[in-house]
C-alpha cells in the first residue's frame, strides 16, 4: 500500500497543474499523480489542436481563468525563458454580414470588457490571406455555404506546444518533491465510513462516506485527498461512487496537411495580420454552432484542420485512442474547404488523430467537491487556455479554502465552479 496526503488522477495539463499548485501552497503535502499512459499529457491535452485566447470571450468568469492563465504563461515563455512555443498570430473568424450582425451584441459585450479585435472587409480578406470570399455557385448553394463579407480579429490569440506546457509542470512538480506513477491506470476509488466500528455492512445510513484512496493495478493508493482530473474519462471513475461529474464526453478530431506546395505556403505566410506575418488561426462558419478551423503551423509547416459538428455526433467515450475518420475528412471538411481555398484541391491528410471534449451544461468549466473528492472538468475544448487558472482553483479547493489567488492578484470564488454553489455568467461567443 501507498499513502499520500492527496492522490490526482491524470496527469493531463488541468491535472499536472493542480499538482504543481497544490505544492505551491503547501510544500510539505505529499501529492501523487496517477497516469495510465506512459507519459503526461496524452489524453485530451495531446490531441487538441493547440490554440489559446487570452481574452477571446464574453463571459466575465472565462476572462479571467483565460487571461490570468495564458498571461502565467507569457510570464514563462518571455520573462522566464521557458520555450512554449507560443505563437500570436491571432485568430481570424470569416463569416458573412447576416453572421456578423448577429455577433454585434457579442462584440458589444467583448468592447465594455475591453476585448481587442479589428474588423476586415471582404476585399483584405481576399488580399491578404488569398482566400476565395466567394461562394455562389451551385454546388456551394446546396451545401449552404455562406461567401463571406466580413472578417473578426481577435489579436490577443494564437497556438503554442501543448507537450512544452505539461513539461513546465510535470519537472517543476517533481523539482518540488512530487510524485507520478506513469502505466498506473484507477480501476476504481475505494470509499468507506471516515470512522470505522467494524461493524457488519458499513458504511451505514448514519455514517459519513468518504473516499480512502485508489486501487490501481499496481496497488492501492491511501490518500486524504482526491482529485479527479481525467477530463472525457471523468464518469468510468465517479459514477461507480456516486458522484455525478455533471460533464460529457463528445469526439472531435484532427486532420494535418503539410503545406508542401507554393499556394499553400502562400496563405501560411501571410501578411497584414501580426508581427510574424502568419496566417491567423482561422475559422470559417458553417452551420448551427459548427465552425471549420484552420491552424497553419508555420514551425512544422503543416494545416491542423478539423470542424465541431455538434448535432447527430453522439456523446460518450468509446476508446482510449479514438481513430480520426476518413471520410469525415474526405466528405465533409474538404468538400467545404475547397469552396473558400481552393489551393487545398486534390491535396488529403499526411496524418490524423482523434480525441474528446469533456463538454459541460453551459460550456464553462467544473470544480465541484464532494466529502473529500475534487472533481474538475468540463473545459469544453478551452482546458489548454484556462489550465492554470484551474489548477489554483482546484488545489485552492482541495484544501478547503474560499477564494484561489489567479496570476496576476485576482481573487477567485472557489466554489463559483461548483455545481451547488455556482455562479458564472454564460459564454455567447461559442466556437
């Protein structure tokens, strides 16, 4: 048997940075973190497409767990000297004007939160990034694509190296005395009465429950404390115990093209956007609350390319390593894709991969506690931008205080993420 004072599960970034803050504040807890996979970050973390938005946002309480956690890690990457792999080329949203007087009240919020962004016509569009604005042709009609007219700028945005992030605090946990047992999967928490009179059939109606640690399939793990950091896998965990994580899992996946022909780097490298006179990461509206995305990489030279498609997409993990879908790809993204850059003609994935968001109810993140589980998820595809900011909260919450100190000085209610307590005011500008 092992023994810890608090034992996190899964050391994705949400997770690694819970650790590393819980050390933060109490250098003498022994913390550990359990991984099923052999190295940090390959859940969630590892398939996301690697974009960040400081203050990308309409909702107050997804400003400030945005923007404190991505200006900790400019902190790290331009003062500390801590390669993230940060890239601010912006992210570019292209729609038409029926779209954008639609977004106005959205912008009026964003301008009296002081939200930064510029508007550009149709014709810079087509100028600088090449794309085709465009789309009346028949075939386009019938797949109701919209030509678009107006283009949302949101500078204060970019993508950076998800792997470099879970690095910083996986070596800086460890640095301080931390624990991490990779190849080490939860077959279950293990509960039982807080006072134990050995009596037949305990727990009984009159005693507290609380959790008393982890069997793994290693060992058990005795623990004071838990945390449930396993973001879409969050239900295989809680729901043996009761605990609702009150978040569901949905697919999403990604397609990589290289950009290995002259027009393609042509829209990569383009300029009138930002300093690195780089296409911005791009989205381009299809339907409903369905944007395709573009990430041109200008490192790897490569396009991350994929589409949120929400209605008739089941909720639910099925595998641990979900394969990406060819003809997801080949009948669906390309068939848009083409209208607006026709440079990506006859031109497929060299690779693809495939994960899940763990989506909450309104689309904003989760830290609940219950007796001495602290479950946090539903980041709803934002966990990369918001991770440090949760993993304050989260350790904040684990040792039972009322407000976490976010970088930066501000004061966060703990249990304003809680479900019984919460207090957040919803998201409008949905990606």
């Amino acid at each position: 048997m092992i023994k810890c004072d608090v034992l996190v599960i899964g050391a994705g970034i949400v997770g690694l940075s819970t650790a590393y803050h819980l050390k933060i504040l109490n250098p003498k807890l022994n913390v550990i973190v359990v991984e099923k996979k052999s190295s940090p970050g390959q859940g969630e973390t590892g398939k996301a497409p690697g974009g960040f938005r400081l203050d990308v946002w309409t909702s107050k309480t997804n400003l400030s767990l945005g923007r404190s956690s991505v200006m900790f890690y400019r902190h790290l990457q331009e003062d500390l000297k801590i390669d993230l792999g940060m890239k601010w080329v912006g992210y570019l949203f292209m729609m038409d004007n029926e779209l954008y007087e639609t977004a106005k009240p959205a912008l009026k919020k964003m301008d009296s939160m002081n939200v930064k962004y510029k508007v550009y016509s149709r014709e810079d569009l087509a100028k600088y990034l090449n794309v085709n604005v465009n789309v009346e042709d028949e075939e386009s009609k019938s797949m109701n694509l919209r030509s678009i007219d107006v283009g949302l700028m949101f500078p204060n945005a970019g993508y950076w190296r998800q792997e470099n992030m879970v690095k910083f605090y996986e070596e800086e946990f460890m640095k301080m005395g931390g624990k991490i047992l990779y190849n080490t999967p939860v077959s279950r928490i293990i509960t039982g009465p807080r006072v134990e009179f050995n009596i037949p059939g305990e727990p009984h109606i009159w005693q507290e429950v609380v959790a008393k640690g982890a069997l793994t399939d290693k060992d058990f793990i005795e623990a004071s404390e838990i945390v449930v950091a396993v973001s879409a896998w969050a239900t295989q965990i809680l729901d043996p115990v009761g605990i609702d994580c009150h978040f569901k899992p949905k697919k999403r996946q990604v397609f990589i093209v290289k950009a290995n022909t002259d027009p393609l780097r042509r829209v990569m490298f383009a300029e009138g956007f930002n300093e690195l006179n780089a296409a911005p990461f791009l989205f381009i509206y299809v339907r409903g609350e369905s944007w395709l995305w573009m990430k041109p990489d200008i490192g790897e030279l490569t396009y991350w390319i994929g589409c949120s498609d929400h209605l008739g997409r089941a909720y639910g993990v099925v595998e641990d390593d979900p394969p990406a879908e060819e003809n997801f790809y080949k009948y669906g993204i390309y068939q848009v894709l083409v209208k607006y850059f026709p440079q990506f003609t006859n031109i497929y994935p060299s690779n693809s991969h495939a994960g899940y968001y763990d989506i909450s109810i309104d689309g904003l993140p989760i830290v609940h506690r219950e007796g001495n589980i602290t479950v946090v998820g539903g980041t709803s595809g934002n966990g990369l931008s918001k991770a440090d900011a949760l993993g304050r909260i989260t350790a904040a919450a684990c040792l039972n205080m009322e407000y976490a100190e976010l970088y930066g000085g501000e004061k966060f209610k703990v249990d304003s993420l809680s479900i019984t307590n919460r207090n957040v005011d919803k998201e409008i500008f949905i990606i």
